[in-house]
C-alpha cells in the first residue's frame, strides 16, 4: 500500500477482478490497472 493505492500481485487476475468488483459495495475503490503475473515476482 503506498499513495493510497493497494497492490495486488496474482497469477489469476480474472479472479482478483471479480473479488474486487465485489468489495466495490462494501468500500470505494477503483481498479486503475490489471497485469498478468505468470508467478515471478
């Protein structure tokens, strides 16, 4: 978390999408940017 913006790191980002879609009724956020991550970080 930094600036006010939280990083998620997955290597199943349609899932995360749909957790986040979700957790838009409970909280504002917005998603700013969705990448791919094949698990090398």
């Amino acid at each position: 978390y930094e600036d006010g913006i939280l990083r998620i790191i997955t290597p199943f980002p349609k899932e995360a999408i749909e957790l986040l879609e979700g957790c838009k009724e409970m909280v504002d956020l917005e998603i700013i940017d969705v990448r791919e991550n094949p698990g090398e970080a």
